[in-house]
C-alpha cells in the first residue's frame, strides 16, 4: 500500500516559532528652552584673564592724571619766589576784586655781551621798570581790567620823597613798588608777578614767536630796532623791542603810546598761548613749560593756580573782553595824573563798578 505524501499519517516538519520586532522607543525631544546636553569633554585649564578696553583706559587716564601732576608739581616748585607784598603800617584795606601788580624789569642780570647786543638791551646798571601795570579781575560780571602806570608818573614814593615810579623798584625792589603802587592809587595788591628781559624774551621765543599787526614802521632812533610795517610774527628780541619803543615815528607820544602797545602785545601773546594751535603742539607747549620758571617771578604766597586763574581772567584782552586804558594825566609827558578822573577810576576798581567814560584813555 503506497504513502500518498501529505497524506494521513505523515510526519509533517516542525512550525518555527515566530519573531515579532519590538520597535525602538521612541525618542523624547529635549524640553523646551534647553539645548541638547553635549557629552562631557575634558576638563581645561584655568582660562586666562583678558584686559577690558576700558581697563585701559582707565590705566592711561590715571597715568595721564599723575603726569600733569608732576609737571605741575615741578613748575609751582621751580617758578621764583619774591615776597612782594610784605604788611606795612597805612596800607589799603582789601575792596572788592582781586589786584595783580604785573611788572616788567629791564634789569640785564644774567645777560651775557652776546644776548645784551641781541636783545639791544644796552649796559645800563642797576634795574628799573619798564612795564607797570595792574590788573583788575572783579567779583561780579564786571570786565576785568588792565591799567597802565606810565613809568615817568611822578608819585611819593615812602621814604623817598617825590619821584618817577620806576624809581621806587631801584630803591627797594619790589616790595618797595608794590607800597608806592598801593599808596598812589588807595588799591590793596593782592599779588605780584615780575619777568625781566631775558624771560621776556624766552617766553615768546618758546611759542613760535606772536603775530602782530604794526600799522606803521617802527624806527627806534635810539637802540636802531627797526620792526617794519604790516602783519609779521615777531621774535623774542622783537617784541622785546616793540614793547619797550618810545623814540619813533610811529609812538609820538612817547611813554603813552609805549604803554599802549605793551597792552596790546600782551593780549596777542595771551591769545597765542591760549590757543589750541599752542596748547596742542608738544613742540611749542614743552618749550613754554621749560622757560616759564626761569621767566616769572611771583609773591611767596602765589602759586601757578593764581597764575592760571589771570590768564584765564586775560584771555578776552584781544577781543574786546577787557577793559585796557592808561591812568588819566595831564599831559603828553605821562608825569602828573589828572587828580579827578584818577580818582574816579581808582574808585570805580575798589568798588567794582564800570570805569567813567572821561577817565578811560588809550
């Protein structure tokens, strides 16, 4: 009997068994608002501190503060010290405003053959004045003023009797002037500053020299200082020249022109230092530092801050900022003061009050 395959009774092979997949989970997406956590890396070593751009700064300002300082410290130092305005028994009471005595000496000390030929300063001995002036700085809005004392002025002079005003620094210096200036005009100093011819000189060398306008050609018949017509830069040895001309052409009124145009140069040489043309160039600001102390000489209790506070008080003497006017005489030879008009004009400084139209003059 034959097998049908398949049939009843056959071996059949075994089932096997079936495999279900299992899916992988699903992954969950990272909470909002957080980044996907990197492995751990290695650790790295200590990061290095990087200076801020305002760090810098910082340090340069601070370095920069401690150089003026020291520049400043080093030029209050060096300026020369003269105690000026000794207390003396009579002297005027303080008034309203402060008063500067600025003077100018033609004493050659320290000038040797070749800057005395230089500076056409002479061999005259002994030292007079050839710039007296007083400077007014006010309490209230006021204009500051800068008034000539024509050094040929005939005034008494303590312990001396009746002469011309420079005399009195040949007497007795400065403190001797200072007295006589407070006595003559009832004004109480506050603080004196002198420069002489080499400084004179010095300063302006030390900024490039100062522009002028001269209307007319300026022929000294005395010391030969000829300083030609128009707009020029003048030298030390020309300004010096220019402020100190009386025997020309162009000054026929002698001591009065004379004390005009020094007015005039000091307002130009103020402005010329002030400007950022100066103040910005190393080249004419460290000069100008260097002959500074060797230049001016000061009352003991002045200080650059008080300098610094009269130039600022002098820096609209070129525009019409300042009053500039000569005491009132009574003639071309500058020798007597006009007793009114003085007066009146001392009056209007002690008091801070505007100076009387009739006793202002060129």
């Amino acid at each position: 009997m034959m097998r049908v395959p398949g049939g009843a009774g056959a071996r059949q092979a075994p089932r096997q068994p079936q495999r279900t997949r299992v899916a992988p989970a699903p992954q969950q997406p990272p909470p909002r608002g957080r980044a996907p956590q990197a492995p751990p890396s290695q650790p790295r070593g200590p990061r290095k501190k990087r200076l801020s751009f305002g760090k810098v700064l910082l340090a340069l300002f601070l370095v920069l503060v401690l150089a003026l300082g020291a520049v400043w410290f080093y030029l209050d130092s060096s300026i020369n010290r003269i105690d000026a305005l000794p207390d003396y028994e009579g002297r005027p009471a303080a008034a309203e405003g402060t008063n500067w005595l600025l003077v100018g000496s033609d004493s050659r000390e320290g000038l040797d053959e070749d800057q005395r030929a230089k500076l056409s300063a002479g061999d005259a001995g002994g030292q007079r004045t050839d710039t007296i002036m007083l400077v007014h700085i006010p309490d209230n809005d006021t204009p500051p003023t800068v008034l000539s004392l024509p050094r040929d002025s005939r005034v008494e002079i303590p312990g001396h009797g009746v002469n011309k005003i420079n005399a009195a620094f040949a007497f007795g210096g400065a403190p001797l002037l200072a007295q006589t200036v407070e006595q003559a005009t009832g004004l109480r100093i506050d603080h004196y500053a002198e420069i002489g011819f080499g400084g004179f000189a010095n300063v302006v060398d030390a900024i490039g020299g100062v522009e002028m306008d001269i209307p007319k050609e300026m022929r000294d018949t005395k010391t030969g200082i000829v300083i030609p017509a128009g707009t020029q830069t003048l030298d030390g040895a020309q300004a010096l020249g220019f402020v100190r001309m009386r025997y020309s052409d162009a000054t026929p009124r002698s001591d009065l022109d004379r004390v005009a145009n020094q007015r005039k140069f000091i307002g130009a040489l103020a402005s010329e230092i002030a400007s950022p043309a100066t103040l910005l160039n190393p080249f004419d600001v460290f000069p100008l530092l260097g002959a500074v102390p060797d230049a001016l000489a000061l009352d003991t209790d002045d200080g650059l801050s008080d300098l610094v506070g009269l130039a600022w008080a002098l820096r609209g003497i070129g525009d019409g900022g300042v009053v500039t006017t000569t005491v009132p005489v009574t003639s071309s030879s500058a020798e007597s003061w006009d007793p009114a008009k003085s007066e009146a004009l001392f009056e209007a400084l002690r008091t801070d009050s505007p100076i009387p139209e009739d006793a202002l003059m060129e």
